[in-house]
C-alpha cells in the first residue's frame, strides 16, 4: 500500500527534527559479513517474535535497548568484525552489515556533472509541445550521465515509478524484473572497449563503460563478488528536503539478493537520517559517509531522508545474488533501446508480439474447480485475466457471420487484451470456458483456427457423482444475478436430480453411446463395455449425442459431463499430451494441496514460482442430496469410466481416483 503526501510530510518533518537536534546518533560501523538469505524469506515485520517483543511492552516489560551506548559521529569510520549467527536474527543492528570503507572518488567524478540539477518534469506536462518535446531531446553533454536523453541515447532509461515521482534521479547499470528471470545489462555497463590486440598507439579511448567497471573494482573487492553476481546496480540521486517513506521491499528477487548501499556524493553526512529495522519503532541509524558500503535487510523497515536544504544525494544501490544461484537470462542491451514496464514485469520492444494471445485454457470440466483454478492463477502478477472469465468465444459465442479465418481471430481476441499484452511478451492470459472439454468437435477445430500457436491445457476432475450433483444444485438454484440465472437455463427446475440424471441417460442410450448399460437393472455388462469402448462406433455415437445437446444454457449433459475419458481422447489426440496438465479436484483438499496443485500449473505455463494469498475454493454452494439410490446407481455407471481415465493418464494418482464401496 502506497504511504499518502500527508504521512510522507510528516516523516519528513520527523527527520529534520532529528537531524537538527542529533537526537539519534549513528549506530557503530559492524561488519557481519553477508546478511543471510534466510532472514530475508519474508518482512521482518510479519515475525511472530516482534509482536511478542511489543505486547511485552505493553505489559510493563523494559524495553531491551541495543544500541543505546554505542553510537558514533559521523566522522567515525572505523569498522569492528562481529559475523552473523542464528541467535542475531532479532538484533535489530543486525539488519545493517558495514562491508567495508573503499574510495568512491572515481565514481563520484564520474557522476559530478549534474548530479545537483533537478529532475525533468514528466514527459506528459510536454506531450503536446512539440517544440518543447524537440528541445529536451537534445543532449546538452556527453558527460552528464544524469541526462535523461543522454541515457535514452547511449544507453536505456529504465522507470521507477515511486522514485520517479519523488523526483529521484538514477543513472542505470544493470536491471532485473522481479522474479529474477532477465537480468539486463545497460551499455554504460557492458560495452567496454576492446584493448588486448591493439599497440599502444591505437588505444581507444576510455568508454563509460571502461570507466565504470574500473571505478566498481574497490565496491566488489569489498563484497568479495564477481561483477556476474550482480542483478541490480544504479546510482540514485536524491533531491534536497525528500524523503522516501519507511517501507520494506517486495518481489520474488528481493528473497535471493543481498541489498547493498554505497554513499558516492554527500555534501554533509549529518543532514542524511538513513534508518533500518525489523519494525518501525526498532529503526536504527546507518552512517552515509562517501564509501560506507554497507548491506541491509531490505525485508526489514528501512527509509530515507535527505534534510539538506540545496544538496542532492548520491548513492549506489546494488542487489547481487548467492554463487550458486542461477540466473535464466543475462540480457545485454544495445543503446537507444526502449523498455517496457509493468509493476513485477520489463519487456523489450523489439520482444514485442513474441508471446501470442492467450496462452492457456481451462477446458473443464464443468464443477470440478475450474474457477477455483482460474482464480489462483490469476494471482500470479504475469498473468493477466480475460475480460470475462468465461469467453466462450469458441462455442456460443463464435460468429458464423464473420467468413475469414482473420476476422473471426480478431473477433475472439477482442474477449482478452491482446494490442496491450501484444507490447509484454512476459505477460500471459488464458481462457476458463469448462463446456470446451465437451464441445470437442467444434471447439477443437476453431481453436486450431484461430489460436494456432502453442498452448497449454487443463483440465480438472472430480468424482462424477459428486459433480453432477453440483452441477444440479447450481442449475436449479434462483442465486446469483439476472444474466447467471438466465445462462443456466430453466429446463431443470421443474425436475428432480433423479429425473435428469435417468434423462441424460436415455439420450445417450438412444444414440447408440452406451449399449452396456442395461435400463432396467440399471447395471453395466463389462463384457460389453470393454469390447464397446474405443471403437469406432463409440466415437460416432458420441459425436451423434453431441449434436443433440443445447449449447445455450448449462441445463445440460448431467450424465456425460462424468465421463471424463470420452471428453479428453478427442483433445490428446489432437494435441499432445505435453500441452496438458490434470488435477483431481479432491487433491486439492488435502494439507497443502492447493499450494502443489497451483505450483504445479504455474511450472506447466513456465512462469516462476509464486505463492498465491487466497487459497479458498471459489463458486462454492451448499446443498443436499436424499436420492442415495440414484447415488450408488450412479457409482455402478461411473466406475468402470473412472477406470478408463486411469489408463489415459497413467499417473500413480489416477489409480482408482474415486473409490466406490460396492454393496
């Protein structure tokens, strides 16, 4: 949640109060080595221990003090060794880690020429100026890296919305999104000169670059890294009488990086109340003197205020990752290149249209969690929803008026927000319509049509019994809004589960689709069945019963739905098996069952691993069911299917997925 005008004002306010009155000295310089990864696997604020801690207080208890004898001045640099152990965790000090005191100058004479000029206002108070756009594209000079057209130029301008709006200025080096993916590297990073094979009459002269890397080497020394370790590097010019407000980091990279900061320019270190602690109230003061580099736990509370009345600011925040920690992508971009932004999302222009839209369905089956699913994996920050959940752009909503294979593209992809995920290649979005699975012979063949790149299925189960019975309750239920009701027809309503069931099971009787079942004893003859199944007769009969069913609302194929293993052979065999992933909705059900099943469909899309926040079933009711005849009548038709399903998928979790006690 984003901290308003006011409470910044105040924080502000706060700070200069204890600058000015040196109410709140610097904590001693500590090195403790690296913070560890482990302390940083969620906001220190959301430990058990610190809410302990402060109920204590309440209580009574004395406030345990940990730095309140042991401060410093500014002008102190010295350095004491204290390395982390286990039982430091909730030291407050030991969020802070001073790694070393190096000499920035080369750095900071790099970064001079500008590093005081106030940031450009934002490019849409000059949209419409063309004049005005034309001036401020000019590069006033070469040397001044703070130059946002020198950046867009001779290297890549990234954003920061928070930063940005605060009028902090940044000079970009090295960049990642959020989850670690793409880690890219700027020019005025990578592209040093080459200088080996010439004499030395040839030498070329220093690029920024070049520049850079030398200035970096104390900074790494100190870290004791290799420059491939580093994921995030930037310096940042914090503007006179700012401040950034007390927060703690977020995204998947802020788990497997180690924070670090370097002051490079500060005109009076006094005048910077740089803070850091597990909570608010257990903050302590860090020291900005020019070549402190020092790590922090950015999980924990940390903020910034810059209280000199004329100066900027200047620090180097870096982020780098563990040895063994291995990175997707280290991308190097080439000058004048343009990205593309989202929250926990950077695409390349030139990636622009390499994802094509959508890229996953949730095929069915209807009542067997399809929305729950549909819900989890909407949470991921890379996906993006439809426009409505259930496009049915494929079945009811497919529009024989449109005669081109392009029209009729354009007419489903006008149910996503394609032209917008078209520009973020990262992003992805999919479909939920669970009549798909059924609908196989013509959503198939239209899918094919007009989504014919690579996709990704699923599909979700659960005992058939308990599904049609969930498909009756919402059917014939009166909740829900106008259009729902509608949607669900009302052929239903008048009729018992009973009633529908014995329905459904004449059609498909009558179309040929079940000649093992016998009507009256209402028992399967196995013989049959098995010699039946998998025939060509079978799959006529089944496209003869498909022809008669409604599409139009869902007062539909009670029965048929169940029958899992028809649904799925048209779709295998026209896609592979690879292209799909298969759940049990009962698994779901088990201890941590959601937090599997959702890992496990987030690995089948190929998007990194998130841990989703709401894990409640979604388009739940309750209902009750007296008719346990229809009930152990219906496990006697299902069972031998669910067998069938088994030998489909083949998985040691489908071995008798829904066992039926048989009496």
């Amino acid at each position: 949640m984003s901290t308003s005008k006011d409470e910044i004002k105040q924080q502000h306010l706060l700070a200069e109060k204890i600058v000015s009155t040196n109410s709140k000295p610097c904590a001693p310089l500590v090195n403790r080595g690296e913070i560890p990864l482990t302390w940083k696997q969620h906001p220190t604020v959301n430990d058990p221990f610190y809410a302990e801690q402060k109920a204590k207080e309440e209580g009574g208890e004395e406030k345990k003090e940990t730095t309140s004898d042991n401060v410093v001045s500014m002008n102190e640099i010295d350095i004491t060794l204290h390395e982390c152990k286990i039982n430091d965790q909730h030291d407050p000090a030991c969020c802070i880690s001073s790694r070393g005191v190096v000499d920035v100058s080369p750095l900071a004479a790099l970064v001079e020429e500008g590093h005081n000029d106030d940031a450009p206002p934002p490019p849409s108070k000059t949209r419409n100026n063309k004049t005005a756009i034309a001036a401020t594209n000019k590069i006033k000079s070469i040397t001044n890296l703070w130059d946002v057209n020198n950046a867009k130029i001779n290297n890549v301008q990234i954003t920061r919305p928070a930063h940005d709006a605060w009028g902090i200025k940044k000079i970009a080096l090295i960049f990642c999104d959020d989850f670690l993916h793409n880690v890219y590297e700027m020019p005025w990073w990578h592209d040093v000169s080459t200088t080996k094979s010439m004499s030395a009459q040839k030498q070329p002269k220093l690029t920024v670059a070049d520049q850079m890397r030398k200035a970096f080497e104390p900074i790494l020394d100190a870290l004791n890294i290799k420059p491939n370790r580093l994921v995030r590097c930037l310096f940042a010019a914090m503007p006179p009488g700012a401040t950034i407000p007390t927060h703690h980091d977020t995204g998947l990279w802020v788990r497997h990086t180690h924070r670090v900061h370097i002051p490079i320019i500060v005109e009076d270190p006094n005048c910077i109340l740089f803070q850091c602690g597990p909570t608010e109230d257990t903050m302590i003061r860090v020291a900005c003197v020019p070549g402190h580099v020092f790590e922090m736990n950015n999980q924990a509370k940390h903020g910034v205020s810059n209280c000199d009345p004329t100066e900027h600011r200047v620090h180097v925040i870096l982020d780098y990752v563990d040895e063994d920690f291995v990175i997707p992508n280290r991308i190097k971009l080439q000058a004048n290149e343009t990205l593309l932004q989202t929250r926990r999302s950077i695409d390349r222009t030139l990636d622009a249209g390499k994802r094509p839209t959508p890229s996953y369905f949730i095929l069915g089956a209807q009542k067997s969690g399809t929305t729950s699913l549909y819900d989890y994996l909407n949470q991921h920050p890379l996906i993006v929803r439809a426009k409505r959940r259930e496009t049915h752009c494929l079945d009811w909503r497919w529009d024989d008026s449109l005669k081109t294979t392009k029209a009729r593209q354009e007419h489903c992809l006008s149910f996503f927000y394609a032209k917008e995920l078209h520009k973020h290649p990262s992003l992805l979005t999919g479909d939920s319509t669970p009549s798909y699975l059924l609908d196989s012979k013509q959503c198939i063949e239209r899918m094919k049509e007009v989504f014919p790149h690579d996709l990704r299925f699923f599909v979700c189960c659960r005992d058939p019994v308990k599904r049609a019975r969930s498909q009756f309750a919402m059917v014939t239920s009166l909740d829900g809004t106008p259009e729902q009701i509608k949607a669900r027809g009302k052929e239903w309503l008048n009729k018992t589960f009973e009633d529908v069931v014995l329905h459904d099971i004449q059609n498909m009787k009558e179309d040929g689709l079940i000649p093992y079942w016998n009507m009256e004893t209402q028992t399967i003859d196995l013989d049959i069945f098995h010699s039946f199944i998998d025939t060509k007769e079978e799959n006529d009969a089944w496209l003869k019963y498909l022809k008669r069913i409604p599409m139009d609302t869902g007062s539909h194929s009670l029965i048929s739905r169940g029958l899992y293993a028809l649904q799925i052979k048209p779709w295998i065999k026209a896609y592979d098996m690879e292209q799909f992933c298969f759940f049990k909705l009962e698994d779901w059900k088990k201890e941590d069952g959601v937090k599997r099943c959702v890992q496990r469909a987030f690995d089948h899309l190929g998007l990194p691993q998130f841990e989703v926040e709401d894990e409640s079933a979604k388009n739940t009711r309750s209902y009750e069911f007296k008719e346990e005849d229809v009930g152990k009548m219906l496990q006697r038709f299902y069972e031998p299917h669910n067998g069938r399903l088994c030998k489909i998928l083949d998985g040691e979790e489908w071995k008798d997925p829904w066992p039926y006690n048989s009496e």
